[in-house]
C-alpha cells in the first residue's frame, strides 16, 4: 500500500474523496482551513461539489438538503463555528439525514485561542440542539486512524440514516504524519441504495418527504421512540476503544486523542521506576465504551483521566465505573498539551496519598 507525508487536515479531506463524498459545504476558522483548502481544489476534480456558504448557519443546512438527495456529504468547522452548526445537527438527527461533521477543538469558551484543546467533549457529546437526539462521535488519535474513522463514520452514516461526527484537536489537524493510504473498502452492512432520499420521483412513485416537524405529540413520541431505537442498535454495534498495557497494571490512565499519545509515553516513563500502569482510550466517545471500562477498572487501584480541558470526558468516565475505584483529574487547558513528566509526577502524587 502507498505511504505518503501529510497533514492531519489535509488527510481528512483525502479520506473524505476516497469514501465517496460528492459535497463539502463550509466556512473558514482556525485550525481546521486546510480541510475546505484542500477539498476545493481536489473535491471538483473528482466529481464533487465545493461551497464556501455565507455563514456556518448556511453550512449545515446546505449539508442538510445535499444529504437528504442522498448524496455523500460533509463539513468541517472548529468550536464556535460547531455552536453555530448545533440547531442543524439537531434537525439532521431529527429528520434522519446521513453526514459527516468534522470538528477540530480549539481553546474556548468565545473565541478562545486557535491552540489544540479538547474543551469540546460536552459540546459534540451532548449537544447543544434543542430534543432527544444522540449521533456516533469518533476521537482519532493519529492522522493515520483519523484516515480510517473517516471512512467508517460515513458508513456509519449511511447504515444508519444518523449524522457522524468525528472529533479531534488541533494537533493532530495540524501535525504531519507518515501514513499508509487505507483503501476504502464499503462496509459489508452498507445500505445497497437510499430509497428514503429526495432524488425526484419521475411519476414512477411517491415522493418522498424529510422532515423533522411532529405537530401530533404522538406522532413525535412515536418518531422519538424509532430514534431511540436506533440509537440502543448503535451502542449495541459501534462501540470503538483501545487497551495500552492494562493486563497486570493496578493504576489505569483513561485520555483520548493527542492526550492518549502522551500518555503512552508516561506509561513508559514509569515503567522505567517499577510503576506499571495502563491506558483505557474511548475511541468512539457517543457511544461512551461503559462496559468495556467497567471490567478493566474493577481491579484497578485508581483511575487517572487526563484532558485537555478542566474536565469534561471524566463525567462519563465516573458514570462508567459506578464507583468501584476513585477517580482523579489532571488536565491542562488554554491550548496547552499536559507533558509526559506532568502525568507522571501526579500519577506519584497520587500514590503517596495526594488527594484533589
């Protein structure tokens, strides 16, 4: 297989053309721009369609129409400009409109800074639209697995009429990696045609209607119901996490995406003082990996979750394990990355009876 250099950014939007995305549509923010740069020069090349809509607003609601003619969509945003995506995610989910949404994190809240951050967690995992709605968020922790989540979330998408997200911080949207180009390779439970889409119907039958709007409260239960549905076959199918050394360690680190990488390296920094230690990383955040966490952390002294943030992923963490081991938080945020040295000296911390 081939193996090129390249940016974290510019990978998404590779991937993006190779799953069959047929339309971007969005709007410039910092650190995300090399996602819409480099897909309006490659995206029109190989029969797709570009747009830089007026507004974030206009963005996903022209992700909105161009999904519910069943073609391949996307867009790309960054913090703010997802705030202001948040009321069209919500009719996505409500109208069952297959799409991808890619969020690279920068400091917040506002305007915050350009630098990486994972502040984001309870923005893309519960949501600021408005009802009942949950969609399949991935946190890739490399450009080469940002690659291949990016091709499973439009499959995802597509199987099962949801929007997918997937979630990163600006160091891997910014970084440049060695990758081995994945072919793409449509999942075998992929939908053969999408006869629920707004495609004309030529007199040959219905038309078809995407909507979001339950006048009758019963129907909206009904439909609620139906979602609810779909979302417990999704927490049943699509759960994604990775194990790091977890077998016989007594302290367990939980982190996802650039922080999961440093941890790794702490890990083997302790190894080196006789402290063995393992990570737990949630690949996909919605659905949260509970189960999977539950029976690692049974034996497990305590838990360390490092963020970049003031604490957020540590919630679903602590509803995980249900209170069978503490639970701590280290975590950096403004934009700047926790260092390998600084997880360590809290792991120490903590094991001479530090406390919060």
């Amino acid at each position: 297989m081939e193996k090129i250099f390249i940016k974290g950014n510019e990978a998404i939007g590779l991937a993006a053309i190779k799953a069959g995305c047929k339309g971007f549509f969005g709007y410039p923010i910092t650190p995300q721009n090399e996602v819409p740069e480099y897909l309006s020069r490659e995206l029109p090349l190989n029969g797709g369609v570009f747009i830089q809509a007026e507004s974030e607003i206009a963005a996903i609601n022209m992700v909105y129409g161009a999904g519910g003619c069943g073609a391949r969509v996307m867009t790309s945003s960054s913090s703010p400009g997802i705030a202001l995506k948040q009321e069209g995610i919500s009719y996505l989910c409500g109208a069952e409109v297959p799409c991808l949404i890619v969020s690279v994190m920068r400091g917040g809240p506002g305007l915050g800074g350009i630098q990486p951050s994972q502040a984001d967690y309870f923005q893309a995992t519960r949501g600021g639209g408005n009802g009942d709605y949950y969609h399949p968020i991935y946190a890739p922790a490399t450009v080469q697995e940002t690659m291949e989540l990016i091709y499973e979330a439009f499959d995802v998408a597509d199987i099962y009429k949801i929007p997918t997200m997937v979630l990163l911080d600006g160091v891997i949207a910014q970084v440049m990696e060695p990758v081995i180009l994945p072919e793409y390779i449509p999942r075998k439970d992929l939908p053969k045609n999408k006869d629920w889409a707004t495609t004309g119907t030529k007199g040959k039958r219905k038309p078809n209607i995407i909507n979001s709007l339950f006048l009758n409260p019963n129907d909206l239960e009904e439909h609620c119901n139906k979602l609810d549905s779909k979302y417990k076959e999704i927490i049943k199918n699509e759960i994604k996490w990775e194990t790091f050394n977890c077998e016989n360690s007594e302290i367990l680190l939980v982190a996802y995406g650039t922080t999961s990488n440093i941890c790794k390296n702490a890990i083997e920094l302790l190894k080196k003082e006789a402290i063995d230690v393992g990570l737990f990383r949630p690949i996909s955040i919605w659905p949260f990996p509970k189960e999977q966490i539950y029976e690692i952390a049974k034996n497990k002294k305590f838990i360390l979750t490092v963020e970049m943030s003031k604490g957020q992923m540590i919630e679903d963490v602590k509803l995980s394990i249900n209170g069978i081991t503490p639970v701590y938080f280290f975590g950096r945020t403004g934009g700047i990355i926790p260092t390998e040295e600084e997880i360590v000296q809290e792991i120490k911390r903590l094991l001479q009876g530090g406390n919060l």
